[in-house]
C-alpha cells in the first residue's frame, strides 16, 4: 500500500475486530453477526508487507509494529467448487439473520462452516467502517485498488450504508495505464497519493495533452479532457471523480 497511514491503522483496526469478536451479536445493527464468530485474528488493513528480518540472531519485530498478517485459512468469498444449499446454510449456534441468509447464499464451499464465511464479510465492512472514519478518499481508494476483496458483495449484503463508497470506486483510475472507451472526461483527485507520483495524459497520435508530478504526498486535481486517448498514473495510487460523493 501506498499509504502509510494504512499500516498504522491495522493495529488499532485489528483491536477493534477482535473485540467485537467476542462479543454477542445484536440484531438491529446491519452488520452484527447472528451467529458466535469463530475466533480468528482481526482484518488487515490495506498497507505495506511487514518486512521479514533477515539476521537470524534478530528478534522477530513485536505484532504492533506492522500491519496485521491475513489468515491464510480465511475462505475466500468466491472459492470455486460446490456450494452449500441455502437451506442447508444453519450456524453451528445461535441462528442467521435473513440479511446473512441472502449474503452467504452460494458463498458457502461443502463442508465449510458458513459462519467463517460470513466472518470474512463481516471484516470487510469493519476495514471500511475504520478507513471511511479517518479517511473517505482512502476508502474508496482501497476498493477501486481491490485491496478490499470483495467489497461490493459485503458491502451490498452486510453494510449497505457504505455503498456510496463502492458507487465511488467505480468511477475512479488506479494507478496503471488506462485507454480508449475507460476514459471519462471530467476532474479528478489523487488519494493518497506517495511522494513519487506522476501523470500523464496523451490524444491522438500521442500527442501529451497534459502531465505533471508531485512530491509532496498530498492530493492533486487534475483534468481529462474529452480529446484525451490514454491516462497513465504511477505513484499516485488512486484518481477519483470530483462531485461523485453524495
């Protein structure tokens, strides 16, 4: 990740999880789990990989100083394979709320207990409500990245009130090249951007209609016109459309 505000923010996000992990569901809250929540370590935040120490005589680098660790025995929202019948999805405790029903319905791999699915969306929505709080363009970066695996399915089954977040992320130009018909005229801003970003926008021919750099790490405005052929960005980690929130 591009930002390092993300890699201080998996350790007060991952205090957050495991909190709430451990308490019972409540049933008016839109992403409460209706079911116990199978103990696990709480949701990294998108942000740079811990760097391992290479000295062997070097003590390993304390959990708080490094963004938290995925768990590699999370199930992945999209596995492949067969899934459970929807009649088939029951918890091993307590009951699903109809809301969970239809967010784990043809989610849930044979033989997979449906509440470690429905965990791993749960977590999704707590990264976001954590990175909207401190930081919106963040957010919405961080699912147009795709650094948040699918967002959009937890957000429309579990946490709904951020679906302007996924409405934004749309619209917007991660770092890359983009060309052709992915172009939309308008003004857009970096988010997060790092200390070594830089733009490009070329028409017809290739002729550079526009570019520029910035080392300061704050966002930028920039314009594609409707004569622009290809943008590329690099360093700037996400562009999103001016006037798109709300």
């Amino acid at each position: 990740m591009r930002n390092p505000f993300l890699a201080c923010a998996a350790v007060v996000l991952t205090a957050a999880v495991l909190a709430a992990c451990g308490s019972s569901a409540d049933g008016n809250d839109p992403e409460a789990a209706g079911a116990q929540r199978p103990a696990a370590s709480g949701p990294s935040v998108p942000g740079p990989s811990a760097t391992t120490p290479t000295t062997p005589a070097a003590p390993a680098a304390p959990a708080t100083e490094g963004p938290a660790v995925p768990d590699p025995s999370a199930p992945a929202a999209t596995a492949e394979g067969p899934k459970t019948p929807s009649d088939e999805i029951t918890p091993a405790t307590g009951t699903f709320t109809k809301k969970q029903k239809e967010y784990l319905e043809d989610r849930v791999p044979k033989g997979m207990d449906p509440a470690a699915v429905l965990q791993t969306g749960q977590e999704t929505c707590d990264k976001l409500r954590y990175l909207v709080k401190a930081d919106r363009d963040t957010a919405v970066g961080a699912i147009a990245a795709q650094e948040i695996p699918d967002a959009p399915a937890a957000v429309a089954g579990l946490c709904p009130q951020h679906q302007d977040l996924v409405d934004e992320a749309a619209y917007a130009y991660v770092d890359g090249t983009h060309t052709g018909k992915t172009l939309r005229p308008g003004v857009y801003r970096s988010a997060s951007p790092t200390t070594s970003c830089s733009w490009q926008i070329t028409g017809a021919g290739d002729k550079e209609l526009a570019s520029g750099t910035s080392d300061t790490g704050k966002s930028r405005k920039i314009t594609i016109p409707k004569s622009a052929r290809t943008f590329t960005s690099t360093g700037c980690y996400a562009w999103l459309a001016e006037g798109a929130e709300g």
